[in-house]
C-alpha cells in the first residue's frame, strides 16, 4: 500500500479475539513497508487517567448494570482523552496511529447494556457526540472488528494468565459475566454493521483461526 497520509486504525473485538497480537502484527507490517507507526493500547492500566476505568474492571463501584452504560463511558473516554493528545502528535508527524481498543469498545460493551434499539441509537450517538466533538479525540479512519463467539472466549480466558490491575482475579466484571458477554457481542456485531466496521470472523468453525491467517486477512481489508 502506497500511503499519501497517515492512516489511524483501531482494532478492536471480542473478548480473547486476539486484539494485542494483531495490533502489533499490523505495526510490524508497516514499518517492513517504511511506514512509521505506533501503538496505543487501551485501557491503559497504571496510567492515572485510567484509574477509573481500574476500579470499575476490579468491581468497585459495583456490577457493570449498576454502573450503567453512560457513566462507565465516562471513565473510558478520560482515558483517550489524556492520550489524544499524543495520537495528534504522532498523526501530524505522519506516523500511522494503531489503537489495541478505542471508542469501539465502549460502543459494545456499554450498548450491550441498553436492550432497546432506539435508547441504544441514542446512546451511541451521545457517546460519539462526547468522545469525538466535545473532547475532540481523533476518529479512527478505520476500525477492524475481530469476532469470536463469548462461548470460545470463555474456554480461552480460562487458559490465560492473570491480569496485574485485576489483583489475583483471572476475568474482570465484564468478562465473569456470560450474560454481559452475550450482550455486548450481539451489540458489536450491531454496531460493526450500523457503522460498517471491518469484520473478521476469527472462528468460523468453531476453533481459532491462525495468527498469520487472521493477519493476513486483516492487512487485506485494510488496504482495500
């Protein structure tokens, strides 16, 4: 691909889709094509804008329904809204922006929680009202949606090792609740055809589809 300007990408997905390796994949295969490019991976754990979005992952503040979809948006988009700054830098230097989860994320895991259609329509339009033109955070130019049923995530989260900001625990709230999972998968898969995101379905049969392969499908519809 031969670019003009620098291009920001967000990948995102569901749960044990593969978000962080694919982000890193698709850096690499810019710069093999000498094109600069950085990584921002959200939420971005130990940072202090993101201590929020800690507490609430960690349960503090209670279940992700007692919470609500507009107040847990809230925490997220302090989050990008401290690192917007450093992804306008890099855009005006013209370095590619990939996000490992951006605004996408909110946009299905919150509006999982909204059941009716027209409230969820409001919702996401309040959110992109908030993220993209009261805090101003740069709109990806493309978002890459990665899909793997919240039944195959569940057996994959079981393998993984334990997450540091989750102190012990193996799964957040969001990922210890199946009906959430549910919720919020249906809603992604609404959201990426509402919004025509990229999507890769990274098990088709069932079981997870090679790194490289997810790879190169993703690198396809990017340069489409």
């Amino acid at each position: 691909m031969t670019q003009t300007k620098p291009i920001h990408i967000a990948i995102e997905g569901t749960d044990c889709s593969g978000k962080a390796t694919q982000t890193q994949k698709l850096k690499e295969r810019f710069i093999a094509g000498g094109t600069n490019t950085e990584i921002f991976s959200f939420p971005r754990y130990g940072e202090p804008a993101c201590v929020l979005v800690e507490k609430y992952l960690h349960g503090e503040y209670g279940s992700a329904v007692e919470v609500g979809p507009f107040a847990g948006s809230m925490f997220y988009a302090a989050d990008r809204y401290d690192a917007s700054f450093d992804i306008r830098k890099c855009l005006t230097a013209g370095t590619n922006v990939i996000c490992d989860r951006f605004t996408s994320s909110n946009m299905g895991h919150q509006a999982g929680k909204i059941d009716d259609q027209t409230e969820r329509d409001a919702y996401l339009e309040w959110l992109d009202n908030l993220e993209f033109k009261l805090l101003n955070i740069p709109r990806p130019d493309k978002i890459v949606f990665l899909y793997v049923h919240p039944e195959i995530s569940q057996k994959l989260m079981a393998e993984r090792a334990d997450k540091d900001y989750l102190k012990g625990k193996k799964k957040d709230i969001h990922e210890a609740d199946m009906d959430h999972l549910m919720k919020a998968s249906n809603a992604f898969l609404y959201v990426a055809k509402k919004y025509d995101w990229i999507v890769i379905d990274c098990a088709p049969e069932g079981e997870l589809l090679s790194i490289d392969t997810i790879h190169e499908m993703v690198w396809e519809k990017v340069n489409a």
